[in-house]
C-alpha cells in the first residue's frame, strides 16, 4: 500500500463525512463527527492493515495454483518481476517531497511566527477569580492563563502545557463573558484539540496533493469548535445560549482564521456557530428514530472504512499495480519460504532450481514488502492428459524480465500475446476469469507490445 493508495482509500471515508456533515450536522452532537475525522486520518496515517476483512472481488480467489504443480518447468520461469528504476515515478517522489518540505516549512514559519508573539504575552493580574476557577478546572495537566496585546480573540496552545491566551483588551469586570471565553478555550483543553490539530497537520504534510485531507483538517477544525460551543452551553445552561451566541457575533470581527496549530474561541464560522448553539435543545431531544438514524450511519461508515484498503506506507508510486487489479496473485515471504523448503527437500539444496529460488527468496525478503520485487504464483493452471497449460504473469507486467530462448520482439511478443488469450479463454469457461478482467490483461499487453515496438533496435 503507498502513499497515493493510502490517499485515495481515505478520499473516499472523508467524502462520507463530508456529506454526513452537510446533510445531519443539526441532528447529530459534534463529537459524532470526531469520530469520522478520526476514523478518515487513521485511514490515512497508520501504516498497519486496518479494517475488516473483505472477500477478493473477483473469482480467482482459492482457485489459483501453488507454484509447486508447475516444478517440472525452469524455476527462472516462474520468478521473476523486480521492477527497475523508472525515471517517472522517481520525479513524482521528487515533486512530493519537495511539495512536503515546502507546506512544513510554510506551516513551521507561520507556528514560529505566532508563538515569538505568544512569548510576549503576561501573566494574568487584573482579575481575583480567574485563578480560583482555574483550580476547578485542575487536571493532569496544569493551565495557565497569559494575557497579550499581541493578538484580539482568545485562543489556546500547547499540548502538555496547555496555556489560555487572552487579548489584554478584554473587559475583565464582565464576569459572565469572561465565563464563557474560559469554558470554551478550558473545552479545548479537555478535548485535547491541540494534539488533534497537531496530526491534522501532518497529515497535511503528507497528503498536500490531495484537496480532500486539506478539506477535512478544515472542517475538523471548525467541528472542534462546535464540539467545544456545545460543552459550554451545557456547562452554563441552555439559558444562557443567547448571551452565548451575542458574544460569538462580538468576536467574529476579530477572529484570525483556522490555525491548524492553535484552538481559538472565534475560529469557527460565527453563522454556523450561532445556528449550531441555537439548535442544541432539538439535538438533545433523543428520540428512537434519531438514534437508529445515527447507528445507520456509523455503522456504513465503519463498513465502507473495513472495505476500503490498508497497508504499509510507503512512497513507492508503482506506474502499474503488480496484480493488474487483483486479477494475478503475489508470494508472501512466508508462502514463498515453504515453497523453497519444498523444492529443497524433494530435489536437494544443489539443484539449480532450489539455488535459483533461494537466491529469489532473499531478494524477496530484502524487498521488505515495498513491491519493487514480487514473486508471481502460477496463473489459469489447466489439467490435461498430456500436459498443464499455464503462463507467467510477468509476460503481461514485465515481458522484458522473461527468460526466453529467442529475443524479445514485437512478432515474438504477438506469439507470447495470443497464447495467452487461447489460455484465458479456457479460463473464462473453467469459470476463473470474467471476460472484462481478460480484456485487462490484453490491454496491458497491447501496451507492451505498442513500447517494443517503438524501441530502438540494437
């Protein structure tokens, strides 16, 4: 699994979330959304298999030979399939690391450039209550409370050392607002917002080609504050949702934008917040039909993320998928090992074909998973009297990786092409194969040929 399938897989959970969102956000509590974006960036960042497993989509799976019926054929036939170096997809990991450095250090020189101005900011004096209301609000984590006249709307910062920054033009003798800005940013706090910004970023980092993950940090973000403007109206009452929402609309002229690094009391669209904080006593209502609607929804959610693919991270951008969609099967280490420690104690460990498959066993664990190196299985095996048909997969992916007897060239190649189409025919009628996933494999080899024959001749 690569990068880009990585990114792909996830465009599809954050869709899910995004249209969730838009159609349900006023019946569902925000941490419900949290759950999504989490699922979306666990899809995204974890390099581990995640999810449910999913039978093969097409009919090959259980069907395909051990490469163990074919032993009578040259092991060299069987094995091959290290993909070269190719110029074109080494660019591309050029063009996104680059594109990596350049959004970590935008994003860098913007977090240095806030916090040299937090460094400014004082400790809290004006006010008597403040320390006492922050001794309520003691945690595992000790919050503190500065006050600068670098900034115009509170915000909160810091992960381990969590710190409230407040504007020193705040109205201190307006105890009720007071109140409300230190629930909301002690909410951030609580919920952890700045770790959770923190590997929104990283993400960003990773996947910066993909729009989609820049559009869920954003909605991430702006869900963290709805999250936090619901904690408060419980905290302080429904009653007093109105004083709530006038001093939104007080901060929204001076709020700065999203920070992916910092959590701040008017970083939220103040329309959607108002209408959000206006709406929590009908979301609150729970009703039987709200609550089979919402396990509806998580349990699609949770499904479509088990079907969608997981696997290592890697860079490895692959011009071709060395299964052609499925459609061929790769040896694992492990499967492979048995295979070698077969042929060993069968043949004996110096015959030229256990040789062979050692050699291509070691290279297949150096290759570590990264699919620069695989082993192909046997493919359409077919029992006659006289003979078993079948034909390597490497002729279809790298047809220059064949060993052969005569040259690679376009007539031999149209040999190799029509071969293979008698033996997916029988495959179709032995019911392995669909005609479309033969109509791939002989694409694939029109592709190939059309490369040969523009090769220069030697």
């Amino acid at each position: 699994m690569n990068l880009l399938q990585m990114s792909l897989s996830a465009s599809v959970l954050i869709l899910m979330a995004v249209a969730f969102r838009k159609f349900f956000s006023d019946r569902i509590p925000g941490t419900f959304f949290s759950l999504l974006w989490l699922l979306a960036w666990w899809k995204l960042m974890i390099p581990i298999p995640a999810g449910f497993p999913v039978p093969a989509a097409h009919p090959l799976s259980g069907k395909m030979p051990d490469i163990t019926a074919a032993l009578p054929l040259s092991a060299g036939t069987w094995q091959t399939a290290g993909a070269g170096p190719d110029f074109g997809w080494n660019l591309l990991k050029i063009l996104w690391l680059c594109g990596a450095v350049a959004v970590s250090l935008y994003i860098a020189y913007l977090h240095a450039a806030s916090m040299k101005k937090y460094r400014t900011a004082i400790p809290l004096k004006e006010s008597s209550w403040i320390p006492m209301w922050l001794e309520q609000k003691r945690s595992f984590r000790r919050i503190t409370v500065w006050v600068s006249d670098e900034i115009d709307s509170p915000l909160t910062y810091g992960i381990f050392f969590p710190v409230i920054l407040l504007p020193k033009q705040t109205d201190w003798a307006d105890n009720e607002s007071m109140n409300l800005i230190l629930e909301h940013e002690a909410a951030h706090i609580r919920h952890l917002d700045a770790l959770k910004k923190l590997c929104l970023t990283i993400s960003c980092v990773c996947h910066w080609f993909n729009p989609l993950v820049w559009l869920m940090a954003a909605l991430a973000c702006r869900d963290m504050e709805l999250a936090c403007d619901e904690a408060v109206v419980r905290a302080v009452g429904g009653e007093n949702r109105k004083l709530y929402a006038d001093l939104l609309v007080e901060l929204e002229a001076k709020r700065a934008g999203i920070n992916l690094l910092t959590s701040g009391f008017g970083q939220s669209l103040m329309k959607e917040c108002v209408l959000h904080i206006m709406k929590m006593n009908r979301k609150e209502k729970v009703s039987l039909t709200g609550i089979l609607f919402s396990l509806a929804m998580v349990i699609s959610y949770i499904t479509v993320y088990g079907a969608m693919p997981s696997g290592t991270f890697s860079l490895n951008f692959r011009k071709d998928d060395p299964t052609l969609g499925g459609i061929f099967e790769l040896y694992s280490v492990e499967e492979y090992q048995r295979v070698v420690d077969a042929v060993k104690a069968d043949r004996g460990e110096k015959d030229p074909d256990a040789v062979a498959m050692e050699r291509d066993l070691n290279r297949l664990k150096a290759d570590n998973g990264k699919g620069e190196y695989v082993i192909y299985k046997g493919v359409f095996l077919m029992e006659t009297e006289t003979v078993m048909v079948s034909f390597n997969p490497t002729i279809v992916m790298r047809p220059e990786l064949v060993n052969r007897n005569v040259p690679l060239t376009a007539e031999t190649y149209r040999n190799d092409m029509a071969e293979v189409a008698e033996i997916l025919d029988d495959a179709i009628a032995d019911g392995f194969l669909t005609e479309a996933q033969k109509k791939r494999v002989m694409d694939k080899m029109e592709e190939n040929l059309a490369g040969i024959k523009s090769a220069p001749v030697p």
